[in-house]
C-alpha cells in the first residue's frame, strides 16, 4: 500500500504568548464588543501557550487591504511552504526531481497560479510535474491532501506525491468584525506550512501505511465552517455547535473505517488539534484517555489552530517517534462542507 516516507514544517519566526495575544485582541476589539472581558476568557482555557503569525503583532493593529494580504500569502506563505517542502525531501531522502505530483493544499489565501507553481521552479521539480491544487477544504484539507495522494499512488505505484501545505490564517482577520465569533478566531488559529510524502509499492520506500481513507459529507450543513466572502476579504464561518456534531458523528464514522478493515480498536489516534473543545469531543466520542491525544494537545499548546497544516504537524511529530506507536491508527480531521476526513494508518516501521 503507498506509504508516508516522511513530514516536515516550516512556520513564521513571529512567536507570541496566547496571554500577548490576549492583550492584542482586547485592544483591538476595545469598546466596540459588548461583554468583552467575558468574551476574552477563551484565550484562558483554550490550552494553547504560543502561536506562530505572519507578522509582527503590531501589525494587525490597523486595517490592512486585500492586496496587501494576499501579496504575504504568496511571497512570504510561499517561502515557507518551500522550506516545508525542502525539509520534507531532505528526511526522506529524496531528490526534488524524482517527485511525480505536487498536491497543494491551502484555504486562507487565493492566487493563481497557486503557489505551487513557484515551489516546482525553485525546488527544482521537473517541469512535468503534476498539479493539482485543492482550496476551501480548511481544516480537513491536510488529511484530505493525504488521502488524494494515496489514491494517486495506488493507480500509479511506482510515483511519488508531495502533499504541501500553507495557511495564513491571521491575515483573514476581518478587524472590522466586532463580534464574539471573531474574537474566538483570535483565540485559535495561527499560520505555518507543512508537506508530507507519499510514495507507491514500487519505489521501494518504507514507511507508515496508508491503508484506506473515507469521506464524509454532513447533508445541509454549510453554516458550521468555512468563509463568506465579504468586502474586507474572507468572513469566519464558525459554529459553536461543532464540537457536539464531531461528538455525535464521529464514533459511527470511526467504527465503520474499523468494519471495512475488519479492524477490532484502532491502536493510535492522528487527529486534528481543532481546539480545546473538539479535542474534548474526540476523547469522549471515542472515549480516549489523555494519552492517546497528547500529540494532539501538544501540537495545539504549541502552534493553536493552523486550519489544514496541523494534522501534518501532529504526524511530522508521530514519524519523528514522539506518541504511540505499533498497529493501526486512526488518523483524521473535519472541515467545511460540514465534512470529515478519515484514514487508516498502519505503523510498519
């Protein structure tokens, strides 16, 4: 079955305290917000530490154009997800130009081309190189990017696909958006790249398993996550309600991937560190101890919410040898549509 050779990440040199954002975001929102201090004391039980940005705090400070964001996004995004993707190839041991197929994955930035298109020239890609750029997937993207590359590898055995990764999530901040909905964003997320790779039975490279995937579309549910577009640029779509969707769905979604593998437990869980309360929802859904999703809660404490990029920092530690290891393992994500993302790993290292 095709097989993750290896995973690595490149995130922002701007590092601040969850207590520094905290202060930011009350400035920022100041008087404008009724229930401000009330609304501000996620920040304290969110479990995050430290979070990564694009820029300097002092930046956020004031409205910012589309333009301006979006030219981040492809100069300075795109420098990381090159370094990603370059750190990637470098632990497994590959050149750049035995890659087959560049899978981009990004839903807090739009150009065209995509970056991808700049890391193929400047990694030194071979021109045939395949793209296939997917946008709007958000938090699941990262798992869905892995399952793409999967089924690629499966039909061409013998390829090589790098997942890649980017997500600039606080350039969507919309500061002109005094709502409570906004402030938890400024309470979550945070920016960084990460690329994985996956290779097929015939190259001969070893390393984790991919052993099936499953998707899963919520009917009518479009309102839980994702983005209006508004005149300042993207507006969060942000339900409080998800958590309690991702604790009533998940568990049938989770035993039916066991069915099909005719699988009695999964032995290892990759998920998603989507916030403290979904983090919540998956140990009681599944009714997992605080064990099985420490990586998930360290990767959280350390980098927040960084939309499709953190499922890859969860297994770029788990390869690393960090977590539990041995059988077979659960490794997925939800994201808009409202939709999940599921798949079976198997550690064969």
């Amino acid at each position: 079955m095709p097989t993750i050779v290896g995973a690595a990440s490149a995130l922002p040199e701007h590092v601040y305290s969850q207590a520094e954002l905290r202060q930011a975001t009350a400035s920022l929102f100041a008087e404008r917000l009724p229930d401000l201090e009330e609304t501000l004391r996620i920040f304290d039980h969110s479990r995050i530490e430290r979070r990564q940005l694009m820029r300097p705090l002092d930046w956020y400070a004031r409205p910012r154009t589309t333009v301006e964001r979006s030219r981040i996004y492809l100069d300075e995004g795109g420098a990381l997800a090159r370094e990603a993707a370059r750190r990637c190839l470098a632990r497994a041991d590959v050149a750049p130009r035995e890659i087959d197929r560049v899978l981009w994955v990004s839903s807090t930035g739009i150009a065209a081309p995509t970056p991808d298109a700049y890391l193929i020239n400047e990694l030194g890609l071979r021109p045939s190189t395949i793209r296939v750029p997917i946008w709007g997937l958000g938090c699941a993207g990262g798992a869905a990017g892995l399952g793409r590359a999967f089924e690629f590898c499966r039909a061409f055995p013998e390829s090589l696909t790098l997942v890649v990764a980017l997500e600039t999530c606080s350039l969507t901040l919309v500061d002109a958006d005094a709502t409570k909905r906004n402030v938890v964003a400024a309470s979550l997320f945070a920016d960084g790249a990460a690329a994985a790779l996956v290779a097929g039975d015939a190259t001969g490279r070893t390393g984790a398993e991919i052993l099936r995937t499953r998707s899963h579309l919520f009917p009518d549910s479009y309102q839980v996550m994702g983005w209006n577009v508004v005149d300042e640029g993207l507006g969060l779509v942000l339900s409080p309600k998800l958590p309690a969707i991702v604790k009533r769905e998940l568990p049938a979604l989770a035993a039916e991937l066991r069915r099909e593998a005719k699988l009695e437990r999964f032995q290892f869980y990759l998920t998603h560190p989507g916030g403290a309360r979904v983090i919540d929802a998956y140990q009681q859904a599944l009714q997992l101890t605080d064990e099985d999703l420490a990586l998930t809660a360290e990767v959280l404490r350390d980098h927040g919410n960084v939309s499709s990029v953190s499922v890859l920092l969860v297994l770029e530690r788990w390869l690393a040898g960090q977590g539990i290891h041995g059988g077979q393992g659960l490794l997925s994500a939800f994201g808009p549509g409202f939709s999940a993302e599921l798949l079976l790993v198997s550690d064969v290292r």
